[in-house]
C-alpha cells in the first residue's frame, strides 16, 4: 500500500539521485529557517490538503525548489542563473513523476497532473536564495479495505479469553509464539523453557524443556526454530513423563524441507528415549509426512499419500522450503496411532501398536544426536486425552490459520 510515508520516500530517493539536488527535507515550513540547509540546491516538501476518494488518494504538496546565489557582484546574472537551474530541477520532478522509468513507473502507481503554476521567490534570508514555489497533488490508488482495517481481535494479546473452536475439549495444553515474553525462557537467543499460554485442566506441569542444545527464536520467520544439521548433538524442548495412555498432538510448523542436513527432518517424538521404545513424525526425502517406530516394532510406517513440501532440489543446500504453516496431529488410544496429515476427517492414517504408552515422554525435535532437525514451530497443542476425529480437524484448522 503507497502511503504517505512511501511518497517521501520517493521524493528522497529521488533527491538522493539528482546530480543538482543536495538537500531534501519535508514538514512544516519552519524547516526553511535559520541554516537548515548547508548545501545547495534544496527541495522542500510541506504536506497539504488531501483528498480520499473511493478509488483515490490525492496528497497535496507546497513544493520548494531553491538555490544560493551571490549577492555581492553580479547579482542580476547570479539570481537569474540560481531561478533557471532551479526551475530546470522542479521540471525534472515533474517529468519522473509523469513520465519516469527510475523511480516512477507504471508498477508505482503514483501520478501528478499537469499543468501546475511556480512562483518564484528572491533573497530569501539569513541564506542569500531564490528558487520556485509550487503547489501540487501526487495520486495514488486507494488500497484501504475494511478486511485490513486494525481491530482488535477478541483475543486480545496478553488476554487469557482465547476463543477456541466450538466443542473440542477445554482439557489440553496450547504452546504458541504467543506471549513469548511471558511464556519463554533464553539465554541470549537460546530458547531453555516454554511454559504454556493456556492450560485450565492439565495438572501437572506442562513446561517444555531442553535436553541437550536449544532452539532459538526467529522474531522474521515468526516461530521458535529448531535446527541440527551436522548430528553432534539433540535439538529440542522435551516434556516430563506423562501418566495417561491416551493423548493427542497436533503441531503447526513452517519454513521447513525433506532435507535437514544430509537426513530427513525429525519433527516431533513420543515414548520412553533410555528404552527406545516410541514414535517420530519426520519429512521423508520424498517429501511425505511419515510416522515410524523406532523401536523397530511392529508399528507400520504411516505415510501421508502426498508430499507436504516442494520437491525441488536435492540437499539441504539447494532445497525449495515451504514457508506457509503446516499443521498435523496425532492420536493415542490405548496403542492405536493415527496420524493426520490433512484438514478433513479422513485424511488420516492408523495402525495399533504393540507396546502402550505410559510414564513416556514428548518432545519436540531431535531424540537423539542421530537424528536431523530444520524448520519453525509456530503452534503447539497437547492433551492427555485423545480428541474425536472432528475434533482434531476442527483444532488443526484453527491452529493452522490463527
């Protein structure tokens, strides 16, 4: 969107370029007083009136095109080379700003109508100057729309009143980059614990913890970033052992690929790591979403039928990521795993396992230093519980567009 800010930036751009213009300034017209300017020619901008029509925006502009001259000797011919040269600069502007390829083209989408009258003006003080006045307005499209206007949601950051999908249970855990500043721990940029932005019924303590070298937070891909490419250590946040049989998992990360490092990319685990004995969601190298045993059980690998990434490139090198979210889930009851890779109640795939689980932990990341990590988690949700079908699907869609 041009705004009022994005016109000044142009003009200075502008100026910047200019071989003749060596001072730009803009505001109100106290600016021009004592020695503002100390070197010559200047171009001064002062906003005016301006007018918002449906499909237009028209800021109007007092414009000030001004040189210092020598008053001393031959003052007639210094004054009128100082108005020429400065005349020949607001001619300039008003070309680029019509007809210009540099900085005002046809993808800028900003105009000014011509003709527009200057006046000249003639030893202005404390500086000995001359130049030439004008008044214009530079169009733009009106790109407002009431879809961007900045209301506040009804859930109000810092708030604890989150609106939630309508039925899914209330018993669950929710991990966001959400009131970071509240819920995260560093060292430096080293994430070291996570607490919870809602928890109601969840008794026990839910903080996410590291083991082993720590996630950062990457404020410009907005999410925490987990990242081992060279195998010399775990990356995650890892969760105390858990009581109950049953849970569900769902998880919206971003900025991710088939590849971390020379491996596929570990994204989450569940089980008992001293007794390998648990499950890992990874991206294969194929770009599927798979769930696996590595416990070498009798749990068969469930593959999402598509790939969830682009299949560009070979390596981690030269890789195409997929930047937008990405939300799955998982499911435990009593050893059946199910794994949703889609937004629709069907998308999904299940399998009973032959070991339960109980006293086993989660994590988030690496399980070990053989495994691989590189992507963003954004969201988190985790319950003790295991959400109907529906309700995953309605969580994940939540979780995937907030």
């Amino acid at each position: 969107m041009i705004t009022y800010n994005t016109i000044i930036q142009y003009f200075s751009a502008i100026s910047e370029r200019h071989q003749q213009i060596n001072s730009f300034t803009y505001g109100e017209i106290s600016l021009l007083d004592d020695t503002k300017f100390t070197k010559y020619p200047a171009l001064h901008l002062t906003p005016t009136t301006t007018n918002i029509s449906d499909q237009t925006v028209e800021y109007g502009f007092e414009v000030i095109i001004f040189d210092r001259y020598n008053d001393q000797s031959n003052k007639m011919v210094n004054e009128a080379m100082c108005l020429s040269d400065s005349l020949l600069i607001l001619q300039d502007l008003c070309k680029e700003l019509t007809e210009g390829k540099y900085f005002i083209n046809e993808d800028t989408l900003i105009n000014l109508s011509l003709p527009i009258q200057a006046s000249p003006f003639i030893d202005t003080k404390p500086d000995v100057c001359s130049g030439w006045s004008t008044s214009f307005s530079v169009a733009t499209p009106n790109e407002a729309s009431a879809c961007l206007i900045p209301y506040y949601n009804p859930e109000q950051q810092f708030s604890l009143d989150y609106i939630f999908p309508k039925g899914i249970p209330t018993r669950f855990a929710w991990y966001s980059r959400e009131q970071i500043h509240a819920k995260a721990n560093f060292q430096g940029s080293e994430l070291n614990t996570l607490k919870e932005v809602y928890d109601k019924t969840l008794v026990t303590d839910n903080t996410l913890t590291t083991r082993g070298n720590s996630a950062t937070w990457n404020p410009l891909e907005n999410g925490f970033k987990f990242k081992n490419i060279d195998n010399t250590t775990e990356v995650n946040l890892v969760h105390t052992p858990i009581t109950s049989k049953r849970g569900t998992w769902i998880i919206r990360i971003n900025n991710f690929g088939r590849f971390a490092g020379t491996q596929r990319n570990s994204i989450i685990w569940l089980g008992d790591v001293a007794l390998f004995k648990g499950i890992y969601v990874q991206i294969q190298q194929d770009g599927t979403l798979e769930l696996n045993d590595f416990s070498g059980g009798s749990l068969q690998r469930l593959v999402s039928p598509f790939p969830v990434v682009p299949l560009q490139g070979s390596n981690a090198g030269n890789q195409l990521l997929r930047k937008e979210p990405y939300t799955f889930a998982i499911t435990v009851d009593n050893g059946l795993v199910t794994l949703f890779y889609g937004m629709e109640t069907y998308e999904k795939t299940s399998h009973q396992i032959s070991f339960e689980f109980l006293n086993d932990e989660f994590g988030i990341g690496t399980w070990n230093i053989t495994q691989s990590s590189a992507f963003n988690m954004q969201e988190l949700i985790y319950s003790d519980i295991t959400f109907t079908d529906e309700e995953v699907t309605d969580t994940m869609t939540w979780l995937n567009y907030r």
